[in-house]
C-alpha cells in the first residue's frame, strides 16, 4: 500500500505527504510524478498530472534519460538489458549504457560485447568511479536532465552517484558471496538535484522488468541490426522468428548477428507474444 512521500513543492520547500483514495494503490503513484497537493495539517497528494514516459518496476515517470549501469561482476544480465532499451525507446527515454569498473579484470570484454551489441541502439561509455574515467563525459550527456540509474544490484549506481556528488551519501555495498549476486543497498528511490539542474532518481537493484503491452510485430523495429537484412526475407512483414526463408536468420547463422542477441530477442517475441494474445483474459 501507499505509504509517505516526499514533495518538493514550487517554492522549493519539502512536505511530508499521504496518497488519498485510489492513490494508495501500488504503482499508482510513480517517484518523479507532477501532483497536486494539499497541505492542512499534514500534506495529502490529491492527484497526479499526465506522465510524459514512465517505467514499470522500477516505477519512475518523466525522465528524459535512463542509464543502464553494467560490470563484469555480477555477470550482465543482458536480457535485462534489451528490455530497459525497449522500454525506454517505446516511452520516448534516451538510453545511455554505462560499463562500469573498468579498472576491473573482465571490462574490456564486457564493453566488446556491449560495443557489438548495443551500438546502434544507445551512447555507450566505459567509466570508473575509482578513477573518474568516463565520468565528465557522461555528465556533459545527463545535464540538465531527468535520469534514472537502472541496472542489477551492485553493479555500482551508488558508488556512481557518490562519485558524481563528490560524496558518500548513498549507502555502498559489496557482493554476496553466494552466486555472485548483488545485495540491495538502496532502500527507497531518491531524486537528487545537482547544481547545473540535472535530476538522477536512484532506483533499487533489480532483476525484472514489465516491458509496455504491444503487439509482437513491432519487436523486430527495435534490433536496428535487423534492419539491413529484413527486406531480404521472403515474406514480407517477417517476424523473423518461425518463418521460412528469412534473411535475418541466415544473417545470424552467418555470424553477421550476433547469436546471443538474436536468441534473446526470440525469447522476448515468445513472452510478448503470450501476453499479447492473453490481453483480453
């Protein structure tokens, strides 16, 4: 259920803040929304104005910019990947990928895959908090902006924001030793506001995504490496996925897509697809 909420008002002031009615639903409210308030002796969200892009789990609306942080340890989830990049260009988000650690045995691997994958689809940077390296570029990209930090749990997005705030604010942590998973160290999502105006939600660790409801056909217009061979395909409006004689595939079988790549999207069309034609359940 809803719980209490933090509002900067107009003025710049914060009020502690209680969600009325529907508004104590889960997901009803997203960290970013515009409300409306009212303020007697305690604050109460009224209503929410219309969001201009949102995201699902993590729930955060109106951002401009999502930066999705990787590192050779935890392993990239790169499914996740795809699936915050979709989400993003379906809500109009520019997608920046941060490969993080770079001072870390593994990151060059990390950011060929990325590179080979990725390039066509999002601004891709090499950084490290330890030594700053790529920082100044990605701030020159995320000034003046919204952005949400997205990635699996300690991957470093506190210890980015740290960096970026020159300070240890957010709550750094370490690796659990079992299976090399991430701990959540961060326990709510927080908007910081620097100097120069820009924005950075800081969003909790997580390993799932809710992609946006749409039809399966329209999958394919997000793998731009797709687009070279599609016109190729023997049917037209190919899905690339059970039709015969389909170029991307032959692409893909020729090493000119990356098979990694292609098998995620296949797995992507299958679950798209499942809830697509359960839509009216």
């Amino acid at each position: 259920m809803g719980g209490v909420y933090t509002v900067v008002t107009q003025e710049g002031e914060t009020v502690k803040c209680y969600p009325r009615g529907k508004l104590k639903s889960n997901g009803a409210l997203f960290i970013g929304d515009i409300v409306n308030i009212a303020v007697d002796k305690e604050g109460i969200i009224e209503s929410v104005e219309p969001r201009k892009t949102q995201l699902v789990r993590p729930y955060v609306s109106n951002m401009d910019c999502i930066v999705i942080v990787l590192a050779p340890l935890p392993k990239p989830d790169m499914m996740l990947v795809d699936k915050l990049i979709i989400g993003a260009a379906e809500n109009g988000i520019v997608p920046i990928i941060c490969v993080n650690k770079a001072d870390m045995e593994g990151a060059d691997k990390v950011a060929e895959e990325v590179a080979s994958d990725y390039k066509d689809e999002a601004d891709i940077l090499v950084i490290s908090t330890q030594t700053n390296q790529g920082i100044p570029e990605l701030m020159d990209k995320i000034k003046g902006k919204y952005v949400c930090l997205a990635g699996q749990s300690a991957v470093g997005k506190s210890s980015l924001i740290n960096c970026i705030l020159g300070s240890d604010k957010q709550l750094t942590g370490d690796l659990s030793k079992k299976g090399d998973r991430g701990k959540n160290t961060t326990r709510h999502i927080e908007i910081i506001t620097l100097a120069d105006g820009t924005k950075i939600a800081d969003t909790c660790g997580f390993n799932k995504l809710e992609l946006p409801l749409f039809e399966p056909s329209r999958l394919s217009t997000y793998y731009a490496e797709f687009d070279e061979y599609a016109d190729k395909c023997k049917f037209r409006g190919c899905n690339h996925y059970k039709e015969s004689d389909c170029a991307v595939k032959r692409a893909v079988e020729e090493g000119k897509i990356a098979k990694s790549r292609y098998d995620r999207y296949i797995a992507l069309f299958s679950h798209i697809e499942s809830r697509w034609n359960r839509r009216y359940d």
